[in-house]
C-alpha cells in the first residue's frame, strides 16, 4: 500500500491534503529564501516554484473536496483506528 496516507495498513498515515499542505509550506519558504535573488536563474526558480504553489492548491482543494465528500456520505473515517475504508477495498 502507501507508505504516507492513511490506509487499513497504515493506520498512522496522514491524509492527503495535510501532505500537501506541509510540503505547500516548505516550498513557500523556500521562496522566501530566494526573492530578493534577482539572478536569472533565481528568477526562473521562482517563477516555476509560483506555479508549483498554484498547481499545490489546487491539489489540495480538491483533496479537501474529497474528504468532505466522503465525511458526507459515509461519516468521519475510522482508518486510524483500524477500521475499514469508505470507499474500494481493503
């Protein structure tokens, strides 16, 4: 299985969007780190990392739309405590 989200395997994974979230943080300090660099290549640094940022939104919006789905329809997940999955097999 997944070695880092929450599974019937891995009960002490995380979710997905927490993932993103941290590693959303860890690029923005990176950012931070190079934004007064006005070198071309730090400039196209971060103008890719910008982007990465956009696309890691976008992951975790929908990551967070799942979770909401699937607390709707099927209740708080029980995975962390060994229970089954909501949805597909174990």
């Amino acid at each position: 299985m997944t070695r880092f989200l929450i599974s019937d395997a891995n009960p002490g994974g995380r979710k997905l969007e927490d993932i993103l979230l941290d590693l959303r943080s860890d690029v923005l300090k990176r950012c931070t780190k190079i934004a007064e660099d006005h070198r071309p290549e730090a400039l196209h640094v971060l103008a890719n990392n910008v982007k990465v940022l956009e696309h890691l939104t976008a992951a975790i919006e929908l990551a967070q739309d799942s979770t909401v789905l699937l607390d709707r329809a099927f209740g708080p997940s029980e995975a962390q405590d060994g229970g089954a999955p909501r949805i597909g097999v174990a």
